[in-house]
C-alpha cells in the first residue's frame, strides 16, 4: 500500500475523531457498513470519489484537505499548470488529476482522467454517486457505459450526464484515453 494512500486514511480517522463521530454514525451517514468504513480508515484502499466528497462535507474540510492534508488556499482564481495536478487515484485502471484542489470552496470538482486500454472491463466498475457529470474527450475514444447502453466517445466530444446511473468509461482500442471530467454535487456543496 502507497504512502499516500496510508496518509488518507490516517486523516479519515483523525477527522472523525475530532468530531466526535463514531465509526458506525459515520458508515450509516454515507450508506456503507460499519466493516466496510472500519476498512477505509485502516486501509484507505478502495475509497470511492464520492465517498471522499460526503466525508469532507460531514467533517466541514475541503476534499482537498482529506487528499493532501493542506487547506486550498485560492478564492479569486487556481491555476494548475500541466501535469501539476494532484493525484486522486481511486480506482485501478484510471489515473485521476484534480486540476482545481487549491480552490477553496469549489462548486465543482474538474479532473483529468486517463484510462488505460482494457477491452475485457477487468478494472472498470460500474459506479455512481450524486450530482452531475460532464466528459470531454481530449484524447482516445472512451466507451461510456451509462446504464445498460454504451456510447462511444471520440476526441472532442462531450457528454452530460446524471451519475446516479450506474456508469463507467473505458478506453476503445490499443490507445490509453484522456478526458476532463466535471463533476457538480447538487444534493450539497463540494467543499
């Protein structure tokens, strides 16, 4: 297991017990079990995008904080230069940037997501969580599972779509895919 990842769900825990939640009020308040919670505080492996955000919301921290225990900073303007993104790698098979986590405060979440060629869906879950969702495609073509159809997604197209579906998206061909990804949490802010 990473470092970081170790450091995730040491800061989970440390939250929490600042306040003052136990860990079943907290795996009820998020809809998991209590072994399942109990797992990420210990090992921080496997906790999804959406789980981070409702954890930040019930601690009152910015997900920022809970990635790379800093603060963002930034309230007028963020700028991420290339590649300067902080690593949200939360499932196997995609590398997740967000381009914005020294914005404090943010409405949404934007992220670069690169997804490596995987023709048998080995490392790609279904997922969902709350909100809105919308994907360019920069480079590649990504099939996107929405449900039970798939839409295939060339470089320069977008889709907008409701992530309460159950989705995911896959790179088509030998070619790794890159997309931006927006995420709005409208049941809350995203802090």
């Amino acid at each position: 297991m990473s470092e970081e990842i170790k450091e995730i769900a040491a800061r989970i825990r440390e939250l929490r017990e600042i306040c003052g939640f136990s860990v079943e009020s907290i795996s009820e308040k998020i809809g998991v079990s209590v072994a399942k919670y109990s797992e990420f505080e210990e090992s921080g492996i496997d906790i999804p995008i959406s789980v981070l955000y409702e954890l930040a919301n019930i601690f009152g921290v910015d997900m920022t904080e809970i990635i790379t225990g800093v603060s963002p900073k930034m309230d007028t303007y963020c700028i991420v230069r290339k590649d300067n993104g902080i690593d949200v790698n939360r499932y196997p098979g995609y590398k997740i940037q967000s381009i914005a986590y020294n914005y404090i405060n943010r409405k949404m979440e934007p992220m670069i997501v690169t997804v490596e060629p995987d023709e048998s869906g080995s490392h790609s879950a279904l997922v969902t969580h709350p909100g809105q969702e919308m994907n360019y495609i920069l480079e590649g073509v990504v099939r996107l599972t929405l449900g039970k159809k798939d839409y295939i997604l060339n470089e320069g197209d977008t889709i907008y779509f409701n992530p309460n579906i159950p989705h995911r998206q896959q790179a088509i061909g030998d070619k790794t895919s890159k997309f931006l990804t927006v995420i709005l949490d409208d049941s809350s802010n995203i802090k």
